[in-house]
C-alpha cells in the first residue's frame, strides 16, 4: 500500500491520509488480529457475535427509512 505525495502537500496530511486508506482497507485491523493465535472456536463466536450486531444495525437503518418516509 502506498500513497504519492500530492502537490502543496504537507508530510502530516500525507501520512493521515495513508493511515486513513490502510484502515478502510483494513490492514490494521487484520494485523492486530493476527498478532496473537485465536482458536477457532473463538474466532466463530466473534463472527456470529459480529454478524449479529450486523443485523440489529440494518434493522434500525431501514427502520429508521420507514419512519422518515411515512
């Protein structure tokens, strides 16, 4: 992943804006996770966990659309 300095660009904005592209493609995220070993029985209970929340999060959007459109 990289990121080429734009012009009248300063060092600080071009190193917010990659930490910024490396979070939206998750690269963080997927370092912390593989930092330390889960098992996989751990790993399953944090995906439903994290579908789950998925699905309430959804339900209020569309919710929350009804109401406006009503």
């Amino acid at each position: 992943m990289y990121a080429k300095i734009r012009k009248n660009e300063t060092s600080e904005s071009l190193i917010k804006r990659f930490i910024r592209k490396c979070k939206k493609e998750g690269v963080i995220e997927e370092y912390r996770e593989r930092t330390y070993y889960k098992k996989p029985s751990v790993k399953k209970r944090e995906q439903k966990a994290k579908n789950i929340a998925n699905v309430k999060r959804q339900e209020r959007k569309r919710e929350l659309a009804e109401k406006r459109f009503r």
